[in-house]
C-alpha cells in the first residue's frame, strides 16, 4: 500500500510538473492539451503499445531500433505525464541510422539501449554527467516541437529525435549544444521559434512544422517500468509511454 501511495504521488506531481511546463509553453501563443479519442485518432497496433505483443513482435532481445523505426513511420503517440500527447517523429538521418542498426538484428552494438525500471531518471543511469553529450545508444538529442497544427494526438505536440556526433541537418545546431542545461528548471532554460532555429541552422523548420511552430531542446533516453512498459524520457524528468491511439 505504502508503495502504491508512493507511485501515485510521484505520478501526480509529473502531471503537475509538465503541466507547469504546458503553460510556460502557453507563454509562446498558447497550446492545445490532451484529448480523448475522438473522430480524428484510430487505435495504434497492439504491437506498438501493448508489451507482451511487443516482446512476441520485436523478439528477445528486443530489436529496439526496428520497434523505434516502426513508431516513428505509423505516426506514433507517446503520452506524456497523462495529459500530453506528443507524436514521435524521427529525423531523416536518424531513422535511416536506426533502419541500418535493425538490420543488423538484436545483438548489434549500436542498437538503442533500455534501461532497467529502476534507472527512471537519467542521472540514475551508469556514467552520467551534466553535458550535452549523445551517443544514439543510451541517450539521445531532441526537441519536444509545440503548436504543430498537423501533429497526431490532438495536442500539436511532437517529440522529434534526430542523430547525434554527425552531420542530421535536423539536429541540435551549434547553438543548442552550446546553452544546453537539460537538467536544470525549464523556467531558465531557451525556448526557440522557428525564426531562430532557422537562423540557426535548421533549414525548414517552419515548412515542416508550421509557422507558430517552437521548440525547447532535450536529452532523452529509453526506460522500462513496473510493467514492462518502455518509457521514452527527457533528462529533465518528463516522460511519456506509447498511447493506444494516434
């Protein structure tokens, strides 16, 4: 009981916590919060969401790079902190990078690791350190994107990936990895609009996201829980776990 107790508090100061950062979202032109399925959302493959089909699709090991190819190319929703729905979206680079690690198969060196239910932070994680660094193995760069009018969930929200220590021409810019402080309180950390990313170096933005697009960069690293559910989390401790619809 204790535990449980323990469980739905942490799991009620999250909600809090990315509530907080909706609304310092909101700050940028406001944001559209989670629905409820409706007319728009259809039901995700049990295999992309559900465990123990995904364990019987994916194999053991788990082929996490094919699982996180197959969620990027079906528009996938994470929910994050019960009450966001952000869509996963891959990089060019990054995807074509994970397609190449899948088909190596589960025992390749480069595929993406999850942790155990006990590292639930990523300063929990072995060698971690307050830096910028990505490796596409253990952590990864990326942006949570908001007011993407296109975005799947109902929320405008999409969590992009993209490939680190290399040219992705839709990765961090230089000026990303020079202010990044993805641990700290995001009331101090830099939010980008298009306009700047762009000026910045990432060309397109505003095409591909659309104009009221904005962005704050993260870290983020791959967990399991309780359940044997994979967590897609933000060093800053906001998560998000594959939703049942998209």
């Amino acid at each position: 009981l204790l535990v449980a107790m323990l469980k739905s508090r942490s799991a009620k100061l999250a909600v809090r916590r990315c509530s907080l950062l909706a609304a310092a979202g909101s700050l940028f032109g406001g944001i559209a919060f989670f629905q409820l399925p409706g007319a728009n959302m259809t039901a995700a493959p049990a295999h992309l969401h559900r465990p123990q089909e995904r364990d019987s699709h994916y194999g053991s090991p788990l082929n996490v790079a094919q699982y996180l190819v197959d969620l990027h190319d079906a528009g996938a929703v994470f929910n994050f902190c019960g009450s966001l729905p952000f869509q996963l979206s891959l990089t060019p680079r990054l995807r074509e990078h994970l397609g190449q690690v899948a088909q190596g198969g589960s025992d390749s060196e480069h595929q993406p690791q999850v942790y155990e239910a006990s590292m639930d932070r990523l300063f929990k994680t072995p060698g971690y350190s307050k830096v910028a660094d990505a490796d596409n193995v253990g952590v990864f760069h990326g942006r949570e994107v908001r007011q993407v009018p296109h975005a799947n969930g109902g929320g405008g929200c999409i969590l992009q990936l993209s490939m680190a220590n290399e040219v992705d021409p839709e990765g961090w810019t230089k000026w990303e990895v020079d202010d990044y402080n993805g641990w700290a309180h995001d009331a101090g950390r830099p939010w980008r609009r298009g306009e700047q990313l762009e000026r910045e170096g990432f060309e397109g933005f505003q095409a591909k996201y659309g104009n009221s697009a904005f962005a704050l960069h993260h870290r983020f690293y791959l967990h399991l829980d309780q359940r044997s559910q994979m967590w897609l989390s933000a060093e800053d401790g906001c998560e998000g776990e594959p939703w049942a619809y998209q």
